[in-house]
C-alpha cells in the first residue's frame, strides 16, 4: 500500500504540472508559435507525471487507486487539449 505521504506529495507534484501545464496552454494558443519550447517541456512533465501515477497505482489501495485514476483523467485530458492545439 502507498504511503499517505507519498501520495500527498505525489498530488501535489501533479496539480502543480497541472497548473504550469495550463498556463502553457494559455500562453501557447494566444502567442501562436512563440511558446512552443514551453509548451513541449510542459507536455513532457505532463507525460511524466502520467507515468509517476501509473507507478504509484501498482502499490496502491483500492481507495486510492481512485484517486489517482481521477488524476490520470485529468492529466490526459490537458495533453489531449494540447496535443489538439493548433500550432
């Protein structure tokens, strides 16, 4: 089982990819091409943050493998926004 510790510092690690992520996202669909090394470090943190998830599930509870589902969702949904970003 995971600690409550790790999963703490795992949530907070994730909103905070979460955050720079959509700000990224923000900067990037106004600012045309000029943010595209931004954008693609954030993605990758998105991508590796995705995977620290997927790893913590495998020693996870079931409770708790519901909340990191909920936060894979999450993840997914902003690479998917700005996978879809017209660059």
């Amino acid at each position: 089982m995971a600690t409550h510790e790790s999963m703490n510092n795992l949530f907070e690690k994730c909103n905070a990819v979460l955050r720079n992520a959509e700000t990224q996202y923000i900067v990037s669909s106004k600012q045309d091409h000029y943010n595209d090394e931004n954008l693609d470090i954030a993605m990758r943190e998105l991508e590796d943050a995705y995977n620290d998830v997927a790893k913590m599930a495998l020693s996870a509870n079931e409770v708790q493998r519901e909340e990191l589902h909920r936060m894979r969702l999450q993840i997914q949904q902003l690479q998917n926004q700005m996978t879809l970003l017209d660059r």
